[in-house]
C-alpha cells in the first residue's frame, strides 16, 4: 500500500531541518486493474488529507486548493484522478497513513520526504514500503544551476512549473513590502497544479532569502 516511486517527487532542495516539514502524498490507481469507481475512494482519501491538517492538494486533471474549492475539486473527479498532496510533519505522514490503511481503499499510496523519517512513519502507522525509489543527486554542470534557496523553492515542483525567475521576483516583492511572504507562497503554489507544492514552506524560504538581501545591502 505505501511506496516511494514517481521521481518527479524524490528531488527536492533544502536543508535536513526545513525538509523535514515536507512529505508528498499521491494516490495511484494501476490501469486495467483498480482504475474503476475511483471517485468514492478519491473522496475517502480528501476526507483523510482534510483531517489530517493536509495543507495542500488537488487533483491535476483540475487544480489544487490553492486555486479551487474542495468541492469543486470532488466535483471533477473521474476514473482517470490522481490526487496529490503535502503534509508538513511526520505526526501528519502517520496519522494519514493510519486512516488510509483502515479505509482500505485498495489503491497505491505513495509518500515521498526524507527516507528515515518517512520509514519511521510508515513504522508507526503499521504498514510495510512496497517499494523503494532514491535520488541520487543532481549530476552535470551544477555551476549553471540557481543557487540552492531558489532550489529549495523550485523542486517543490516536480514538473519545474515554477521558474527560478519567478521566485526572485516574489522575493523582490517581499523585501520591498509589496506583499508578505505568505501571499507570496500562495501565488507561486497556485502554478502547480498537481497539489504537491508546499506553500508554507515556499513562505519560510523567501521571508529568509528576502531578510538576507536586506540584510545584506545594510551592510
């Protein structure tokens, strides 16, 4: 039932601290197999993610929170929906697996986060990893690649929606007072549409990025 696969989720940037309030949540149906009557059971696993305290997620095929209601979220769900979701700490991951494995849907749930706080998890909630996927790191010229805090922030997006340019530019903003750090977190979140993109994280990164500048041009 819990696994770590889909790549697009195993790459994001930050320090041990800041990763360890970021765990991504996706439901899975296998094509020819479970892919039937999945509304029932998307709607089982938004009722968990709600109590949960989930703070974001969405289905792809319509949109995240952070754009559209819950309802109209249920409202589009059809057999080919794949919810995705954050959770912001591992009481969160456990509790969620809990719920899921007493629902007992029948659909692939995966987690993805910092293994040996997501194999904790997955401990505490008495289910056993199907499987395993690792990255690796990021291999090449990683001299052309933006500096690490702008990465903390882009690889919350696994399909690279959010552009390195668009968060300096919300920096900016904050630094300049033209928008608070939250406001900020929740317009970046609104370009990933999968759910999987942690705005209150994004938030604590630019509120620091943009005291470092501030800090920096005071000298």
């Amino acid at each position: 039932m819990a696994g770590f696969r889909m790549t697009h989720s195993l790459h994001r940037s930050g320090s041990r601290e800041s990763l360890k309030k970021d765990f991504v949540w996706l439901m899975y149906q296998t094509k020819g197999v479970n892919d039937k009557n999945i509304k029932p059971k998307a709607l089982e696993y938004i009722s968990a993610a709600e109590e949960c305290g989930c703070v974001n997620f969405g289905d792809v095929k319509s949109g995240s929170i952070l754009e559209y209601s819950v309802e109209e979220i249920k409202k589009h769900i059809t057999d080919k929906s794949r919810l995705r979701g954050v959770l912001d700490s591992r009481e969160k991951v456990t509790k969620f697996l809990r719920m899921i494995k007493e629902k007992d849907l029948g659909l692939s749930l995966v987690i993805s986060g910092l293994l040996d706080e997501v194999l904790a998890a997955c401990k505490e909630a008495g289910v056993k990893p199907h499987t395993i996927n690792f990255s690796l790191g990021v291999w090449g010229k990683k001299e052309l690649l933006p500096p690490e805090e702008i990465l903390s922030v882009t690889t919350m997006c696994g399909h690279h929606m959010i552009s390195p340019g668009i968060v300096k530019k919300h920096v900016e903003m904050v630094k300049n007072r033209q928008e608070t750090a939250e406001e900020a977190g929740k317009a970046l979140g609104r370009l990933c549409p999968c759910g999987i993109f942690n705005h209150i994280r994004a938030a604590e990164l630019i509120a620091e990025m943009a005291a470092s500048e501030i800090k920096a041009a005071q000298g």
